[in-house]
C-alpha cells in the first residue's frame, strides 16, 4: 500500500506536563517515603520523553513503529507519540535544483552543453520515505536522464535540419513543456510534484563552438544581405519611375542601365562610395 495517510497525535504541551508531574511526584515520593518503587515513575518518565518532536510550516514526520507506516504528521506543531516511533523528517517545502552542465549531442549529433533548472517538492510523503531509497539524489539523477532523453529528440537549431519546427534553441515553450511532462512522469514514483522545468543554460560544446558561430554570423550577413538588395531594387524602381513620370530627364536603355548599375552599388556597399563625375558621354 503506497497510500499517504496523515496522522493525528496528541498535543506535546499537554504530555509534558504529564512528564513533568510524575517526575516531580516520583523524586518527592522518594524522598519522602525513600522507598524503591517511586523510581518506577521515574523510568516511566524517562521512556516517555523521546515522544516528543515539533514539525515547522510546510514540514512533515513520517512515524514508523517497528517497520509499520503509522501515517504522517503535516500539523506544525509541538506534540507527542509513541516513544518507539521513528519519526522521518520530510519538507513539503519547494526547492530549486539546478543541474549541473552536461555534455549530449542533439537529434543530429551535435554535441552540445546543456543544464535544467527545477522546481520541486515532495507531495505524497510515504513515496518519498519508502518508494525510493534517497529522493533527493532520485531528483537530482532523474533530471540528468530527462535532460540528456529531451536533447536527443530536437536539433539545436534547424540549420542541418531544416524541416524540424522545433528546435532547443527556437521553440522554449514546447520544449520545457516536455521537460516537464517528463521529469513529472519520471518523479511521480517519489511521490514529487513538478511545480516547474525549463532549460537554464544551452550553448555548444566548446570542441564546435566557434566553428557554429562563424555560420550563424554568415547566415545572418545573408539575411541581411538579402533585405538589403531588396530594398535596394524597390528604391531603384521608385527612381526610375519618378524620374519618367516627372519629366526630369529621358533616359535610353545603356542610361538605365549604367544608372541601375550605379545606383546598385552605392545602395549595396559596406563602404562610402565616392562619386566619378562623367563629363562627356558614356563611351568617352
């Protein structure tokens, strides 16, 4: 039975002042009467005194008597049980793990550095204290396995794979998500409560690093090379047709061309341009 069942005890003030009166009545009983059976009461005090413990806020104890689940103290407070109680300190507090960077490769064989940050705490205390053997080590290599599943199952980006919509760089929202509903199926056998999972550091392995840095920064001198033609083209069109609209000049086909050709550079280079003054005609 993995069934968490909570557990009423009674209240620590009022025990102790039952400990208290019959350890003081015992030695008075012994002075007086100087009679050995009063040291009876004084075993019985002593017995009864590893009964007591406190549970803070979202603290818990798990009480165990010989080997048998008597349920779960989550009350704060101070009180008493069965001195022969083993009583298991659990927090039902959240906690933060964060994982340390390790080294996988990707859907295509990328290698890549890549750690998880968790949220976490313990919902179902029996799980905890009787399912696994450390819940908190539990946690701490069930993210590795989940993190090192999760980076196999998408590229870094899509520029070797193309069609992927979803990448660990590009698509956070989905990827977490299965984080997620990962490290919750893989820690329910704990009795733990995934409050939240997402990816804390995501680089390239440095043996790729810069050989992926280079072509992303060339991919991006294409975007932008691209958006700077088309600019230009629509900026030389705009020209010519507002030039033959107004009249300013009629221009033949070798002076279109020679405009385009000039208006394409300045409008395209990465450096100022400085202007020749053609002051014959195109062939001289």
């Amino acid at each position: 039975m993995n069934v968490e069942k909570e557990n009423n005890p009674i209240s620590g003030y009022l025990m102790l002042a039952v400990v208290f009166i019959l350890f003081a009545v015992s030695i008075f009983a012994l002075i007086v009467f100087k009679n050995p059976i009063p040291t009876l009461g004084l075993l019985i005090s002593l017995i009864l005194t590893p009964g007591f413990f406190y549970v803070n806020p979202n603290g818990s104890r798990v009480l165990v008597l010989f080997g048998d689940y008597k349920g779960t103290v989550k009350r704060n407070g101070f009180f008493w049980v069965n001195p022969f109680y083993v009583k298991k300190k659990i927090s039902l507090r959240a906690r933060n793990f964060d994982s340390e960077r390790i080294k996988v490769n990707d859907k295509v064989g990328n290698p890549i550095l890549i750690g998880v940050i968790l949220v976490w705490k313990v919902e179902n205390t029996y799980k905890a204290a009787f399912e696994v053997d450390d819940y908190e080590n539990f946690v701490r290599i069930q993210s590795d396995a989940a993190v090192r599943k999760l980076a196999g199952r998408y590229p870094y980006d899509n520029f070797e794979d193309g069609e992927a919509e979803i990448t660990l760089r590009s698509g956070l929202d989905e990827v977490n998500h299965a984080l997620e509903e990962t490290l919750s199926q893989r820690l329910e056998i704990a009795g733990i409560n995934v409050i939240e999972a997402r990816i804390g550091y995501l680089a390239y392995a440095s043996e790729i690093a810069g050989a992926m840095l280079r072509r992303q920064q060339a991919t991006a001198i294409v975007a932008a090379r691209h958006k700077i033609v088309e600019g230009a083209v629509s900026m030389v069109d705009m020209a010519l047709e507002q030039l033959s609209e107004k009249d300013i000049i009629e221009l033949d086909e070798e002076r279109k061309a020679a405009m385009v050709s000039n208006l394409m550079v300045v409008l395209c280079a990465d450096k100022d341009i400085t202007p020749v003054v053609n002051s014959g005609t195109l062939n001289h």
